[in-house]
C-alpha cells in the first residue's frame, strides 16, 4: 500500500515537473511584456526627464524593437548552440541589466542602450518557451503552449499598466521601477535554479534532436524566402494588423485617452487593457475558425474590415460615451485577432524543411511595425502641432486624432494587401518535397513548434 502512495507521488510529479519548468520560462515572457509597454504609461515623466518631444519619445520607446526585431533570426541558432538554460539566464540579465541603465540615465542616449538592451534580452524570451517544449512535452502540446504564451503574455502586459500607473504617479518612475529591477534578479536567478537542458529520464516522446542551420544553410533559405513575393505580402500585412498592439497598446494608447477623452491615467490604462482582452480570446477563436473553413484570406479580410470601422468610431467620431470604449477596444482586439494567420500562412507557403525560418522572417516583418511606426506617430504629432518643444500636455486632441490616424489607414493598407494573397487552403502550397539543403533536413525550436 506504502509503495503503490510512492508510485503515484512519482508519477504525479513526473508530469507536473515539465510543465513547472516551462511554466518558469514562461514567468520571462511575462516580464517581457512589462518591460515592452511601461513606457507608455510614463510619458510626461520621461518628456520632462530628458527634455525630449514626442518624436525622440516615440524614437525613445522603439529602441526595443530594434534590438527585438534583429535578433528574431539568430535567437534559435544560438538556443541550439548553447542550451536553453544558460541562454535564457542570461538574456534575463541582460534585460535586467538594461532596465537599470535605463532608470539611472539622465540623457536620451544612455536610455536609448537600456531598452535596446531590455529589447536584446527580451528577443530570446518566445522562443525559450518553445524551446523548452520541445524538450520536455510531448510534441502535440506545442499548439497549447504557443497559445497559451501569447495569451499570459498580453494578460500580463495588461496588468503591468494598471500597476505602474497609479504607481508612477505616486512615488515617480525611477522608483516604480526600481522594483521591476529586483524581480529581474530574482527571475534570473529562480531560472539558473530551476531550469534544465533536456530531463534525465524522459517520460514523454520528446522531439528527436536535430543539427542546426549552420550559416550557409541559414543564407540558402533566405534567399529562397525573400525570392518569394507572398512571403513580402504576409509580412506587411501581420505588420500592419499587429499596429494595435505596437503602437497603439505598447506606447501611444494611454497619452492618447488622457489628452483626447480626459481619463485619468488609471482610467486610460484600465480602458486601453481591453484591447488586450480582445485579443487574448480571439486568437485561438479565429485560428480554430480558419482550420475548421480551410480559409486564411477571408477571415483576414472580414477581421480587417472591421478593424478600420471600429478605429474610425473611435478617432473621427465626437460623442462616444466613455462607458462604451472599453467594449470598442475589445472589439478592436478581437478583430485584429487575426493577425497570427500570417504565422501560418509563411509556413504554408514555404518548404517544411526552411519553415522555421519562414516563421522568424515573418515575425521580424510584423515586429517593424513597432521601429517604423512609434517614432513616426511622434514625428506626426510634432508636425500638426508646429511644436519642436518638449510640454506633451501641449498636444491637442486634433493632434493625436491627425497623428494616430496610420491605424485606420495601415490595416486599410493591409486589407487591399489581402487581395494579392493566395489562398493555401491550410495546406503546404509547395508542390513536391524536394531537399533545400544537401543531406538530411534541418529544424530549429520555432519550426519544431509550427509542424
């Protein structure tokens, strides 16, 4: 009886284990988030800080995404080459390590390398998710772990702004943030206790390992995908439907309520969270919707449609209630929710054995959205207002509406994009399985994860 109790503790924690472990990466992901969207809730602080206007602040909050976008590439290389629990450790620290360079700066250069550095760490924090998946869980959970990421992630994001808001209003942003540093410290070191390589004994049928690209092998399939024109057309179309998110919900979203709606900065972050919520559900909604019709393009079409009729209510129309914009937003969300199509449909039109690389120029595309655009939102408002100065109280709602008008337009852009897809049926659009590289075929963690 005693060893029948041991058999069934052992095995309970057998299970439980794997799923702790990359729940634990999952905790960077989270942090991730908080990093990625707390400027947007301490703008005057940050103006004023570096004397600074709204272009250099919009410039300020994408040096993320300059480091973020340029790593999408490498990041699996390097997880493969080095092994998940010293590159994630590290990746951790180094964001921490820039949240600090950010607090102590006291000009716009030095801020400029913390978020790079917050954006540099940040970059390998999905794809350590993944790749611990693909370690220690079977392979039919990648869909629920991939799912599930996105959507603790966006919750988490959420939650940050409805934190530091009142926060930073209270004691100021280098103190609000000083906590955020110390629980990148603690996160770093929780992940160099926890974390592993791959398990001792495996109780599930992990992924069989494979070799990695090596550099000419990782040349050869950018070639091939840039040689593709609908890989162009998927990627500024996830570009431009992820601008709620980069733009709107990471930056601009809350100076936006509290200068055009006259919110308080509680109110503007708890309001513009519903954006999140939107999305959160109708990611898998729409993705489970597009492989029960077979159909990519439509529902991009009819999600994109809605999109830019829901952002016009929101910026050209004069009398919306205040108690109906958190159900707007959530709309917003909800229609943008298609954006993650495009992640299938790089895969379906590409060879399965460069898919993996595929996914990451498609997900370095989307993420361009937030380099090109947040400094250009700022550049627009300083131009409609002729102010060159550094007070963003200044700004009327005129401004903003002017500014923040690349929404509506650029998944209207994307909509008409739309037309020129093909669809793939949610089939591989590649006629025959001919071999891309000599000898046997590569995979890396992020193709691993979209087979």
């Amino acid at each position: 009886m005693l060893t029948t109790s041991r058999t069934t503790s052992t095995s309970f924690w057998q299970v439980l284990y794997p799923w702790i472990i990359v729940m634990g990466g999952m905790l960077f992901y989270c942090y991730n988030y908080f990093l990625r969207t707390s400027p947007s809730v301490m703008q005057t602080e940050l103006v004023n800080a570096f004397h600074i206007n709204a272009y250099q602040f919009g410039a300020l909050a994408a040096f993320y995404y300059y480091a973020y976008t340029a790593m999408q590439i490498p990041a699996g290389m390097i997880y493969d080459k080095f092994g998940v629990r010293f590159v994630l450790s590290s990746a951790c620290l180094l964001a921490t390590c820039g949240l600090a360079v950010f607090i102590n700066a006291n000009d716009f250069l030095v801020a400029g390398i913390g978020r790079f550095m917050i954006g540099l760490g940040c970059a390998f924090a999905y794809i350590g998710i993944l790749k611990l998946a693909s370690v220690w869980l079977p392979t039919n959970r990648f869909a629920t772990i991939a799912g599930l990421s996105n959507a603790v992630g966006m919750a988490s994001g959420a939650l940050a702004q409805n934190y530091l808001t009142p926060t930073v209003a209270l004691i100021g942003y280098k103190a609000a943030l000083h906590s955020a540093v110390m629980v990148g410290v603690g996160l770093c070191c929780f992940m160099v206790l926890l974390l592993r390589n791959k398990p001792k004994s495996a109780l599930y049928p992990t992924i069989e390992p494979h070799q990695p690209m090596n550099l000419r092998q990782l040349s050869h399939a950018l070639w091939l995908i840039c040689r593709n024109p609908q890989m162009w057309i998927i990627g500024l179309i996830g570009c431009l439907f992820y601008l709620p998110s980069s733009v709107f919900q990471d930056l601009w979203g809350i100076p936006y309520l509290k200068n055009v709606y006259h919110l308080t900065g509680t109110q503007a972050a708890a309001t513009s969270s519903y954006l999140f919520y939107g999305w959160i559900i109708s990611g898998p909604v729409i993705g489970m919707l597009s492989d029960k019709i077979r159909r990519r393009r439509l529902p991009i079409m009819i999600c994109g449609i809605a999109a830019i009729a829901l952002w016009c209510l929101v910026f050209y129309t004069s009398h919306l209630s205040l108690s109906s914009l958190p159900l707007i937003f959530f709309a917003i969300g909800f229609s943008c929710g298609a954006q993650p199509l495009c992640f299938a449909l790089g895969k379906e039109n590409n060879p399965v054995q460069i898919s993996a690389t595929s996914v990451a120029i498609t997900n370095m595309l989307i993420m361009l959205g937030g380099v090109i655009f947040q400094p250009v939102v700022g550049a627009l408002l300083d131009m409609h207002a002729n102010n060159a100065g550094n007070l963003i109280n200044h700004y009327t709602p005129s401004d903003y509406t002017f500014a923040l008008s690349v929404l509506p337009i650029g998944v209207a852009v994307g909509v008409v994009l739309s037309f020129f897809l093909k669809e793939t049926y949610c089939e591989s659009q590649v006629a025959e399985e001919r071999p891309v590289f000599k000898g046997t075929p590569v995979l890396t963690v992020v193709e691993k994860a979209t087979l």
